[in-house]
C-alpha cells in the first residue's frame, strides 16, 4: 500500500510539474514568435517604403535569450597546433574526429584540446540576414557593418576573436567588432 501511495504522489508531482513548464515555455514561445512576426512585417514595410537599405535595428537579439549555439567543443590538434577536427572518441590507438564525416586519426602526434569562444578560437556565422556587428558590446554602440546568411549559399565564416557578455567579438571586412550570441553560431573549426 505504502508503494503504491508514493508511486501515485509521484506521478501527481511529475504531471504538475510538467504541466506548470509548459504553460511557460508555450507563453514564452507564443510571445517570441510574435515578435520575430512582427520584426520581419517592420523590417519588409521598412525596405518597400524606402526602396534603400538601411540597418535593421532590431538585429542585435535578445541578451536574455540563449546562445544559438554552444560556445565550447573538444578539438583534436597535431603537435604543431594544426586542427585535425571535432573530437568525437577515443579509440584503442586512435581518436575519431568529425570534420565534415568521421575519419581516425592517430594518438601518437595528436592531443585532445578544449576551444572555446571566450578563448578566441573557432569561428563565427549565422543563418539569419542583417544581423548587426556594432564596435561595443552594446546596442547603443554604432554598427560598423552587417552579416548575413544567403540559403542558397555556403554560410561566410568570420575568426572569433572572443566572447563578452553575451557577444562574439569577430572580424569582418578588416574590422573588429561584436554580434550577439543569439544571432550568431559559433564552431571550434571552419568547416563548409
């Protein structure tokens, strides 16, 4: 009886629980694709009033949403430092690294190296059009330039030159400057 009591509450408390996280994550979501909605209808009534192009800007995301992508891999590099790809496992005399497909490459010569943004290592891209790189890690910094994502394109990779408060610190067109976390994806290695 007793097992059967506890099995019972337990079950109550994980359907409550659930049941609360999805009324918020649902809510959060609604309201987050409202505004995304409302920033291309913005965004296109913008380009067809004025047939020229201007900065979008709404472009520069959200610092309370989370990074597109993770910030952090295991590297496997040669001893010279050269990238040899993505770690994936160890193997008996070898480890297996993903660049675009998994290949082997030996222990001997090779060590396993954790990059991260923050170091400024890897690289930077996105997948969204006129996403802003301003000079500060701010929005009321001015913009310095835009990076964009053509689907019909490889995405351009910029050198991530570090990570601060939620921005990617990279290089484009010779200058140095920052774009959100949320707008941009960032990889230990350049690999399309």
């Amino acid at each position: 009886m007793k097992r059967l009591w506890y099995a019972a509450s337990l079950s109550m408390a994980l359907a409550f629980t659930g049941y609360s996280c999805g009324n918020k994550s649902s809510s959060s979501a609604q309201t987050q694709t409202e505004a995304e909605q409302a920033d291309v209808v913005e965004s296109f009534q913008e380009e067809t009033e004025t047939d020229t192009y201007t900065y979008d800007e709404e472009a520069d995301g959200d610092p309370k949403i989370k990074a597109a992508s993770v910030d952090h891999m295991k590297m496997v590099i040669d001893s010279r430092g050269n990238v040899e790809g993505r770690y994936v496992r160890t193997n008996q005399t070898s480890y297996t690294v993903s660049v675009q497909d998994e290949v082997e490459v030996p222990k001997i010569g090779h060590k396993i190296v954790t990059f991260s943004a923050k170091n400024g290592q890897g690289v930077v891209y996105t997948h969204r059009t006129h996403v802003n790189v301003r000079t500060q890690p701010d929005l009321k910094s001015p913009i310095i330039t835009q990076i964009s994502y053509d689907k019909n394109k490889t995405p351009e990779t910029y050198p991530c030159l570090g990570k601060t408060r939620g921005w990617y610190k990279i290089r484009v067109k010779g200058k140095v400057g920052y774009v959100r976390h949320d707008l941009a994806e960032w990889d230990g290695m350049d690999t399309f």
